[in-house]
C-alpha cells in the first residue's frame, strides 16, 4: 500500500475507530456484502469500507477523503438497480457505508413529522410510525434492507406513488455533509420556506453525486381506518387506463395503489412459486391490483370497491375480480405482485427498464414496442408490470424460451436498450422512473436528456464537487 493511502487509512480508523474501518488487508475480512452490487452485475474493490457513526464522523471521513484525494462511494442497504454504490475496480475508493446511523431522532405528532438517520432501514420507519398511530407510505419491493438515505438519494417510488407521491414529495428537510465535508442543516420540518434555492429537492434523487445525506425529516399521515384490496382481470393496457381513470372518481385521494402486470409476468410467478396461488391471471392478457385506503371505515371503503367494480363490469373494463377478505388476503395479493422481480430471477438473466410515459400514451407504447422487439428478436419475452398509477413501467426483457440467458444478456442488451430508449424518447417519457442513472444508464443519458438541462446538472455538479470526489462516474459522464 503506497503511504497516500496508508496515511488516510490511519486518518480514517482514528476517526471512526479501527473496528470501522473494513480492508483487504485482513483476510477474515469479507467485503463483497459492500463491493457487489444487489444484481451482481458489477463487483468492485475498495480501499476500504468506512462506517461512521454519527454527522460528525461523516464530516471528518469526507474532509480527510477530500484532503487525500480520494474519491468516495455513499451506501445504504446497497439495494440499487443501477450499480450506482458499489466502488470501482480500482482499490482506490472510500466505501462510506451510513448504516450505523439507524437512530429515529425526533417524532412530532403536532407537526406529522419525524427526523431520522439516513441508515435506518425503510421497514422499521414505517413501523415506528404505525406504533406512534402514524402512516410513513414510502413502500416498496426492498424495504426490509433499503435504507432511507438511499431512498431519498435515489428518489426511490414504489407503490404508492399514486396517491402520496416519490420519496422526494415525502421529505420536509435534510441533513446533508458536503464534498468538503462541511454539514448543512436543514431539517426544519417547515412545509413553506422561500428564502431562496431549494437544497433539498437538489440533493434528492442527486444519488450521492453532490454530497451525503446523513438525516431529514419526513412527513407523515393519519393511519388509514380501513384499507382494501382488489385484483381484476382485464381484456387490454387501454381498460387498464380507463379503470385506472374510474378508480380516480370513485375513491378520490383513497387510491393508494394501482398495479398492473402482464400474463407472461405473472406466469412466471405462477412456474416458479406456485405456492402463491396468482388468481384469475391464465384467461386474461392484464390483471391490476387496486388499493383503496379509506378514512372513515372498512363498510364505506368497501361500498366504494363495489361500485366501482360494477361501472368497470358494466362498461366492459374488467372480465373477473376478487376483493381480499382479509389482512391476510390483500398481504397474499400484494406479495404475488412484488414477487414478479424474483420469479424473473429465477427464469434466467434479463434485461430491465424502468421506464416512465404518460399514462394515456402507455397502450400505445406498448403496442409498438412490442411488436419492435419480437419482430428484431423473434421469440424475446416481455416481462411487463409496474405502477401504471403513476405511469411507471418494469418493461423487461427476457431471453427466448430455452436460450442462453447470460449469452443473450452479453449479446443483445445494448440493442435491446437501444430500441426501448428510443421508443421511450417518441412517446415524451423517461429511461429511469425510480430506479436512478448509476452507472448503468450514465452513458445513455446525454443521448435522451434534454441538452440544456445536461449542462445545467453539469454545472452543479462542478460548482458543489468541483473535484469530482462523489460517487464519480454516476449519473455524469466526464
């Protein structure tokens, strides 16, 4: 190890206590939980893995970083599905993990908020919440690992978005340590503060590229009195949007949730967890899976459901449905639907998009692409599902039936990328809804990003990290 690096290293383990301070250098020592990337498509080597345990640590790690030159990679729960907080191969980067930093600092009931450490794992804050008598709705597939610095740092979405918005809309203020490990505070908790450029709304969704989420204070909601769930089959992506526009008139602000996916997608779940029991899914093209969260009762929420049921059967929208009887059954119901990403795992490598286009144009978009990929890919498979609520698609591919998984990831995912990317740009939408750039789609962004707005993120990069020590390579290109 040249003495650069020694220096730092001692630098760090004074700061952090050496039982923090994670090498190669030890070799009981098992890095990889940090270095590999949840997908395991990129598998990298750091300098270390540094775990501090407060802001104040965060602050000094990256000062002395900054002062060695040594570039940093912020992680959460490494959950990412764009390889965007796992280090290099070059040995020479600083892992800075946040997850000792799991304390829930302050809970005001008066103000529906509550201040947290960006390590604490998502589940345990909507817990915390439901025991104080409070919803926090960010939910989704990995929240029982993510953590809520990377939450917000990837302005995460999930499946509530329909109704109480992404991370960003559920975040009032932040703690964030710059790249010359300076601290600002801003975890006012105001809803009304315009004294100037918004700070926070910039670090969010910044993917750890601007500087270090350490703490913030999200909003939370009233605990629902009921909360329903329904799974209809129907015959085309256009019913799917008309009910979609139904379910906005019958249950108002109580539509929390609006689910579709695809026959193919749910036969997968069906192959390959049969025990999950996918309802009504082998007779029709699309199931959609409603969530009615209801303030006053479970008899009125479920009033709604019917009526809206019966004006969708009527006008020919759905074909069959259920409504869950039970907690239990909507848990059923919600787990086949989040099940979808590990049953492709299981059928072989794929190549995944998480795509966003209005909802009006999604029909559409899905004709077109489809046919453009099984006409230059005879025989590919589309794993289609997501938040059609908020106009958010997995549009997934998967090898032909019977192929070489891997082989067609290696030979055709640039192709394939291509051409949804392309369709993405004609139908006006985006080649990352909720998942982040990373390094995955850094060089595919100048190509669908409006110019101006490049230059624009190009310049606030240089302003906050002029010499390029966070995360580099992510989201920008050099």
């Amino acid at each position: 190890m040249n003495a650069p690096h020694a220096e730092l290293l001692a630098q760090l383990r004074q700061t952090v206590g050496a039982a923090h301070v994670l090498t190669h250098d030890d070799p009981a020592t098992d890095l990889s939980a940090w270095e590999q990337d949840w997908r395991k498509r990129a598998h990298g080597r750091a300098l270390a893995v540094v775990r501090p345990g407060s802001t104040a640590e965060v602050a000094a790690v990256v000062s002395a970083c900054a002062a060695a030159g040594a570039s940093i990679v912020p992680q959460g729960g490494n959950t990412g599905l764009v390889v965007g907080s796992v280090p290099d191969a070059s040995g020479t980067q600083v892992v800075l993990s946040l997850m000792r930093m799991n304390t829930v600092r302050a809970m005001d009931a008066a103000n529906l908020t509550m201040t947290v450490e960006a390590g604490c794992i998502l589940q345990n804050l909507q817990d915390t919440a439901e025991k104080a008598g409070f919803l926090f709705p960010l939910s989704l597939a990995a929240e029982g690992s993510c953590s809520i610095g990377g939450n917000l740092a990837t302005n995460a979405g999930g499946t509530q978005v329909v109704r109480y918005g992404n991370a960003r809309d559920l975040c009032l203020g932040l703690e964030v340590v710059t790249a010359q490990g300076e601290v600002w505070q801003g975890l006012s908790g105001l809803r009304k503060d315009n004294t100037g450029y918004d700070l926070r709304d910039l670090f969010i969704g910044s993917e750890g590229t601007l500087g270090v989420i350490t703490a913030a204070t999200l909003k939370l909601y009233p605990l629902p009195a009921a909360q329903l769930t329904a799974w209809a089959a129907l015959p085309t992506l256009d019913a799917a949007v008309a009910l979609l526009g139904l379910a906005h008139q019958h249950l108002g602000a109580g539509l929390t949730g609006f689910e579709v996916m695809g026959q193919f997608a749910l036969s997968l779940v069906d192959k390959h967890m049969p025990q999950l029991r996918v309802p009504l899914w082998k007779d029709t093209p699309y199931c959609v899976l409603l969530e009615n969260s209801d303030s006053e009762s479970e008899d009125h929420a479920r009033a709604q459901f019917e009526r809206l049921l019966e004006t969708a059967f009527e006008q020919g929208l759905v074909t069959d449905a259920v409504v869950a009887e039970s907690l239990a059954q909507a848990h059923a119901l919600w787990h086949i639907r989040e099940s979808i990403p590990l049953a492709q795992a299981e059928e072989g490598l794929n190549i995944k998009h998480d795509i966003s286009i209005p909802v009006s144009r999604i029909p559409a978009f899905c004709a077109e692409t489809d046919a453009l990929l099984q006409r230059e890919i005879p025989g590919v498979r589309l794993v289609n599902f997501g938040h059609l609520g908020d106009g958010n698609l997995h549009y997934n591919v998967q090898a032909p039936e019977g192929g070489d998984a891997k082989k067609f990831l290696n030979e055709q995912e640039t192709r394939v990328n291509t051409l949804v990317f392309d369709a993405v740009a004609r139908y006006h939408g985006s080649i990352s809804a909720e998942h982040g750039v990373g390094s995955l789609k850094a060089d595919h962004l100048p190509h669908y990003k409006d110019p101006v707005a490049l230059g624009l993120m190009r310049a606030v990069k240089q302003a906050l990290d002029p010499h390029n020590l966070l995360n580099p390579g992510r989201v920008l290109t050099p």
